[in-house]
C-alpha cells in the first residue's frame, strides 16, 4: 500500500488575551468532531505561507499578510504521513469569526488547549505552546 504525503499549513492566532483560536471539524469530515488549528492542505506548486493565506481567507474569511514561522511537525497517521507546518499571528483583541468548514471555533487560552480532542499532528505542537503542562 501506497503511504500518501500530505503537506499542510496551520495557523496559532493569539489574541490580546493570550487565547488561541481552535476549530472543532464537522460530522462527516474525516476525524470529525477533533479539534485542529485553522489551516488546509497546500496545493501543487504553493509554498506553505501561500497556502496558509489562502486557507485562512477560506476557514475565517480573515485576510492575513503578517505572522511568523512557528514549529514543524511530522505524524504518520496509520494511512498517511502528514507535514504540518504551524505559523504564528497575534492580534490586538478578540475577534468574531464565523465557521465557515469547521463546526465550531473557540478562543481557548494556552493553559487548557490540552483539555481538547486535538488531531494527533497537531497535538504535538502543544507543548511548545504551553510547555509547563501538568
């Protein structure tokens, strides 16, 4: 069997008060019901920033320009081999962003992203975002 390679962007955006938005994916998606940072799949030929903008403007319809390079992540699900890499943006306040692929965003500080179902790739990158876990 053939292993597929998935590359992927994913975005922490931070508010002004140190919460962190999270999706919750839909019924029926695959993994449906865990939670994941904003992001998607990179298309052919983009770059991960490329696909970054363009998946957020999709998920939030926010248009970002600005954010750093956060971590990179490799996870071999049992059917594919995922590379997420994670980018950072904080924002002065608090937004309201409605759903537009995931079934529910939350602002979630730090201190309690490890109380989420998160998909297993992007739970790896949660240590690095609160690193004084109990």
């Amino acid at each position: 069997m053939t292993r597929i390679g998935l590359h992927v962007s994913a975005l922490i955006l931070e508010n002004a008060n140190g919460e962190v938005l999270i999706g919750q994916r839909r019924v029926g998606d695959t993994s449906q019901g865990k939670w994941e940072f904003p992001g998607g799949k990179i298309k052919q030929g983009e770059s991960f920033e490329a696909a970054l903008i363009r998946e957020i403007k999709e998920e939030l319809n926010l248009v970002i320009d600005e954010f750093t390079y956060f971590h990179e992540v490799s996870y071999a699900y049992p059917t594919k081999d995922v590379l997420v890499q994670f980018f950072y943006k904080k924002i002065p306040t608090t937004i309201e962003i409605t759903p537009r692929v995931h079934q529910k965003l939350c602002w979630v500080l730090r201190k309690d992203l490890t109380k989420y179902d998160f998909l297993e790739a992007n739970r790896q990158v949660l240590s690095r975002l609160y690193p004084y876990q109990d």
